[in-house]
C-alpha cells in the first residue's frame, strides 16, 4: 500500500471517529441526561443556587451567593490560600451600592 | 484533475517517507503536539460543558435572592422582610432559606446544611458524596456537633440520588426546627430570601425596587447566579486563562522552532532535490503536506483523545485541579455538548500557524541556489 493512501485512510478514520462521536454525544448521553434533569429537578425543589464542585471554601462552594470579599475575610491583605480560590474567581454583576 | 491529484499523492508520498527518515524526532514532535492539543481541547470541552451543565441545571434556581448585608458581610434576614417584599406588585412568592455549613472535623469535609419543610425532626437527608465520605448509608445515624457543644444524632432518612450530585453532594437536609438548634439560630430570622416573580421580565426591575426599599438588602437575580458560571469557566477566568497560555506558549515553541530556521540536513535535501529538477513550488508543496501531515494528525489525535477523556471519563485528570483541598468531590457525567465555532478555532490555531510556519524556512532555502543549498 502506498504511504499517502495509508495516510489518508488514518486521517479519514480520525475523521469519522471524531464525527461519531460528536454525533453519538447528541443522541446516545442517556445517563448524563438524567443526571442533568435529576439536578435540575432537586435545584427547583430546594430552591438551590449553585453546584457541588468546590467544596473547600464557602465561597467557592457557593460563588454566586458570595460577596466580594469572602475570599479576603481575615483582613484585606490576606493572600487567597484555597486552591479552587484560583478557579472560581469573584462574580462579576453586582447590584451592590458603592 | 487526476493528474493534479497524482501529484499531490506523490510528493504526499515522498513528505511521508522523508518524515519517516526522521522517524524518533517527528514521532516525539508528533507525540508532544498531540498532547498541547489535548490539553486545550479538553480544557475548552470540559468548561463549555459546565458552562451549559450550570444553565440548564440552574434554570429552577430562585428568581431573586435576596441577602442583608452588614459592613459588607452576609449576616441573617430578618423574616419581617418577607410581608413587605410579597407585597411589591409582581414577586408572587416569597420563601425564606435556612442553610449554613458544617465542616466535620472526623472527615476534613465540608458540608451544606439547609431546613427542608418535609422531614420529621431527628431525621436527614443527605446528598451521596456526604454518604460516601462517611460510609453512612439509610437507617444509619450521622453525628452533627452542634453550636452549645453536645454532639447530635440524626437517623438518615435516605441519601439524595447519585443522580443529582453535581447539585446535592454535600447537602444535608434537616428539620426546620433541628437547624435552628444545632446553630443556635435566632427565632425570626433566615439566612436568605428566595423570591419567585411571575414575569420574568421584571425581575431586575423587582431587584430595584428591594434594592431602594431595603438598602442593607443585596438581590441576585437568577441570570446573575448563571452569569456567575459563565465568567467561572469564561477562558479569562483563573486557572484556565494559566492552563490555556501554557498550551498557547507551546504552540509558539513549535512554530518558532520550526520558523527559525532548518537543519543542515534539510537544506542539503532541498538543494538535492533542487538540482534534479524540482521547481520551488514542488519544494514549497512538499514542505506543506510536511506540516500538515504532523499537525492534521495531532489535531485528530488530540481532540479525541480530549472528548475521550471529558464525556467518558468525566474529566478525571482535572480532578485534582478541581478538588484542591477538599475533602468531598461530586461524580458527575457530563452531557456531551461540542460547540463547532470552538472546534473550528482550535483547528486554526493549531494547524494554520505551524503548517505556514513549515513553509516559511522552506521557501528561503528553496530560493538560493541549489549548489550553495548543498555547501551551506
């Protein structure tokens, strides 16, 4: 076989796989979808305001709920020491008075 | 048309072959730009799915939320609030939260208690992550220091299912009556208010109103709460901005390396194949299909090995980035959701620029003269 077909058949069968599997995704996700509509049924219940994904810190556990300066509470100087503090920065849109 | 084709095949052939010649150098390249590509692709499949995880699971949050604020602190609502924001025209229910956290010094973790109308007192619920750290499943008692001291036993009525742990993890759901003791919470107050507004078009105006009526209030609207996931795993947001420029700086390593100049051995083969009859476009094509061998090949690899490991294997190599120093983690799957713009972009950003950048060098040497090529 030649090496440009052997070339073209790889690329091609890349191709197809990533095809398959972004199509696969819209249509084949049954257990990621009930877990989505699980949460999303437990969110209405319980009135919750956030998700589970940092759970080191109160304000990385709840972001939207936290205020501008919960990462900085021992004094306003203080270095942000929680990991997570590094993903979950601040929210932006607030309607706080100056 | 056929004869155009046969030609791009065979010098796709002889690029191939010349590729192979260099077999250990190309394959490492191949390997290394297969994993910065990896890296970015699941970086940017793993947020735009959180992102659209958030909107769609957060759609249910409260309309408005509305906190006291006390020299910049959260501090407790008072339930007298509640007749007064009822009665601005529009907000249909008001319902007070009762929530705090509890961190468990026998497991290092962190958890949420909220008061929930429906469970008996001495009873819990508890989210699946909380029965997972314990190792306490339904009829088993969970310990829960309270505030005055004295270590309180709650019977698990039943854990949450693992279904909905990317929002009840660490939850655990008490008698309205059962919290209020354990924190030793004043009669009369609630940690927040949680609004629901008939028309969703005014709840800003409705935030206003609070805002102006109560100035020790803060409102949160519910787009606010799923703005906040959206600047979280917005690309500028923290870690990934860190994550994503690394990967950028890579890309810029490669192309430099590649841009700066050729090997000797490279500029000989190019002086050869120019003094037996080859054109510069020739050398030019051949240096192309070079480049674009590597990067197509490393762009394919990259981004499936990258959907692979974000949609099923739930992203289990940023667990630890994720988790910092918490104790209790949420498993969770996430519903596979590629946006094509994001594909497209990191297609051009990774294979344009090093596939050009292949060239470039190429068509400086291609242009001297072939005996010079070969002396140099």
């Amino acid at each position: 076989m030649r090496k440009s077909t052997a070339f073209l058949l790889f690329t091609l069968g890349n191709a197809i796989l990533l095809v398959l599997l972004l199509w696969s995704g819209r249509y084949a996700s049954g257990e990621a979808r009930a877990m989505r509509e699980a949460s999303r049924v437990l969110v209405q219940k319980l009135q919750l305001t956030d998700l589970c994904l940092f759970t080191e810190a109160r304000y990385t556990r709840h972001p939207s709920m936290a205020d501008l300066h919960s990462a900085f509470q021992d004094h306003p100087l203080a270095l942000e020491h929680f990991p997570s503090g590094s993903l979950a920065t601040p929210p932006r849109f607030r309607r706080e008075r100056p | 048309m056929n004869r155009s084709v046969e030609r791009h095949r065979n010098i796709l052939d002889f690029a191939l072959s010349s590729l192979l010649r260099r077999k250990g150098k190309n394959v490492s390249l191949w390997v290394m730009y297969t994993l910065v590509v990896f890296l970015i692709a699941a970086i940017v499949f793993y947020t735009h799915a959180l992102k659209r995880e958030a909107a769609m699971i957060l759609q249910g949050a409260p309309d408005i939320v509305v906190q006291k604020m006390v020299a910049g602190r959260h501090d407790l609502v008072p339930v007298g609030y509640v007749e007064k924001i009822a009665a601005i025209r529009g907000v249909t229910a008001v319902r007070p939260r009762l929530w705090g956290y509890y961190y468990d010094a026998v497991t290092g973790a962190n958890y949420t208690l909220m008061a929930s109308d429906d469970l008996p007192p001495g009873t819990a619920d508890i989210g699946n992550g909380v029965a997972r750290t314990t190792r306490i499943a339904e009829g088993d008692f969970i310990p829960i220091r309270a505030v005055p001291g004295a270590t309180t036993l709650f019977q698990v009525r039943k854990v949450l299912p693992y279904a909905s742990e990317l929002a009840s993890s660490d939850l655990i759901l008490l008698s309205e009556g059962d919290l209020r003791a354990l924190f030793d919470f004043p009669r009369g107050f609630a940690t927040d208010l949680a609004l629901t507004v008939g028309n969703p078009a005014e709840r800003a105006t409705i935030a206003a109103k609070i805002a102006a009526q109560f100035p020790d209030s803060r409102p949160i609207l519910n787009s606010e709460i799923l703005r906040t996931y959206d600047s979280i795993f917005d690309w500028r947001g923290g870690m990934m901005v860190v994550m994503l420029g690394v990967a950028v700086f890579s890309f810029v390593i490669f192309a430099w390396d590649k841009a700066t100049g050729l090997s000797a051995e490279e500029r000989k083969e190019i002086g050869i194949l120019k003094s037996v009859g080859w054109e510069t476009g020739d050398v030019l094509l051949l240096k192309f299909w070079e480049g674009a061998v590597v990067s197509l090949a490393a762009f394919l690899c990259g981004v499936i090995l990258a959907y692979v490991q974000v949609f099923f294997f739930s992203a289990s190599l940023f667990e630890p980035a994720l988790k910092g120093w918490a104790v209790l983690y949420p498993r969770f799957k996430l519903v596979p959701d590629v946006d094509p713009y994001q594909l497209a972009v990191l297609f051009f950003l990774t294979v344009v620029p090093y596939t050009v950048a292949t060239i470039i060098p190429s068509w400086r040497a291609a242009t001297v003269d072939p005996d010079a090529a070969m002396r140099s």
